[in-house]
C-alpha cells in the first residue's frame, strides 16, 4: 500500500507574537506503482540508500528553505537550540502500540539532535508539541487555533513560531489511518514539527507520495538523517537564508 503525503492547503496567519502554518496529508493511494515524480517504486527500500553530497544540499534546500510549492525561497524556521527538551503531549486517541511508535520516533531524532532532546509528558499545559487523534470535529472544538480544514486526510501540523524560533506544534492525525500507515504518518508529520517542509525525493519520509515497500516507517533514511542533523546544528539559525548556511550543509552533505 502506498501512503500519499500532499499540501492540500497552506497558510499563515499572521498573530501578534508568532506566525502559525499548516501541512496537510491527503489519504493514502492504493494500488498504484508511481510516486509523484512519476518513477515506479521498488519492493526494495531506499531508507539505506546512501544519497551523493549534491543531493542532501539540494533536499535540504528544499524541506527547510522552500514553501510547499518549492518555488517561494523561505528562511530557517527550527526550535532553539538552547531549548534542552521539547516535551510531547499525546492527547485523545493514543494506544499503548502508538505510544510506542511515538517513543521510536523520539528516540531516532534524539539520537539525530544533541541540541532538542524530546521527551514525553503528562502535562498538557507545558507541552510543547500535542498529539491528537480524534475526529476533526473532537479536534477543532478542543483546539480551536489549530482547526483541520480538511478532515479527509491523514495528518495536519501546525507549527507556531515567534522572530526567534518555533514556540508550539500541534499534531492532528486521522483516527482512521490505516495501523500498517500510522507509524509513516506519525513520523512525517513528528517531522514536520521540526520545522522541515516536504521534497520530491524518494529517499525522504517527507515526500508527498510514498510507498510503505518503499521507506521504512521504523527508522529515518540516511538522507533525513543528515537534513535533521543539519537543521538542529546550532550554527543554523531562525531565519537564515540558503547563502547563511551554504557552508554547513555542504559540511554534512560530505560526510
């Protein structure tokens, strides 16, 4: 089964001390053997795959300096590195299994960050990111700043940052997501509250149309490995341009 990653809609809205936008998943496609770039997908996963310098620089470039278009250029947005732990509140509908996947996740991009290290709490009020898998309906009553606008598709981030950083992140997810798609979605979307867009490459749990044959859902790809390791580097600032940074990602991209 493939699970199709799209920006149905995106928007910001301008508030007094931050900005918020939205990443919105479409519901995955079935029975279908090309991505979005037109290329068939393989049984044979590309999560191994050791990507060339040229494309982490330009994958890069595009999940955390582009609009979901990927045309508009757009600066850094990423949580502070000063901000030790991010805590991750998991609201209505989690079980015990997407608790555990929950905890995978974190695991894997603590593992990427010595910066943001993220922990799960009980406190809903000094959560920094919320989970939340009920219906839209449950949702946009609850959460009424973060309202799903679409409640077909599998996942909605919100992100929500001041001139210096992203403050809050609210996570959406469809409690009709197929369970052998959760964990995909989960870490996509996980992904997003990072600060990282979407990218046409194949190698990337960001890509808009992907194939649980083709990505493993239980780990990052060598290729997200480093974009993460890139972002949470404390050289890379809120704000920066491509030019700001070129010399970083180029560090990473050799390794």
């Amino acid at each position: 089964m493939k699970i199709a990653f799209a920006v149905t809609a995106v928007s910001l809205v301008f508030l007094t001390i931050a900005c918020q936008t939205s990443e919105e998943n479409i519901t995955p496609a079935t029975n279908t053997t090309t991505n979005s770039t037109n290329n068939t997908t393989t049984t044979s996963t590309t999560t191994t795959v050791k990507p060339s310098s040229q494309e982490i620089y330009d994958t890069f470039v595009r999940l955390a300096l582009k609009n979901s278009a990927g045309t508009a250029a757009m600066t850094i947005r990423k949580w502070l590195p000063t901000k030790t732990q991010i805590k991750v509140y998991w609201d209505g509908g989690r079980t015990t299994t997407l608790l555990s996947a929950l905890d995978k996740v974190m695991a894997d991009m603590n593992t990427l960050n010595k910066y943001n290290k993220m922990v799960r709490t009980e406190v809903v009020a000094e959560a920094d990111i919320i989970i939340n898998r009920v219906e839209a309906a449950t949702h946009n009553s609850k959460y009424t700043s973060f309202q799903v606008s679409n409640s077909s598709v599998q996942g909605t981030t919100f992100t929500q940052w001041s001139s210096d950083a992203i403050t809050k992140a609210v996570v959406w997810l469809s409690p009709t997501t197929p369970s052998n798609l959760q964990n995909g979605v989960l870490r996509h979307e996980l992904t997003h509250a990072l600060g990282i867009g979407h990218t046409e490459n194949t190698k990337s749990i960001m890509i808009p149309v992907m194939s649980s044959n083709n990505y493993d859902f239980n780990t990052f790809s060598i290729l997200d490995q480093r974009i993460i390791q890139i972002l949470s580097d404390n050289r890379v600032k809120q704000g920066n341009t491509e030019a700001n940074i070129s010399a970083v990602i180029k560090e990473y991209a050799a390794k």
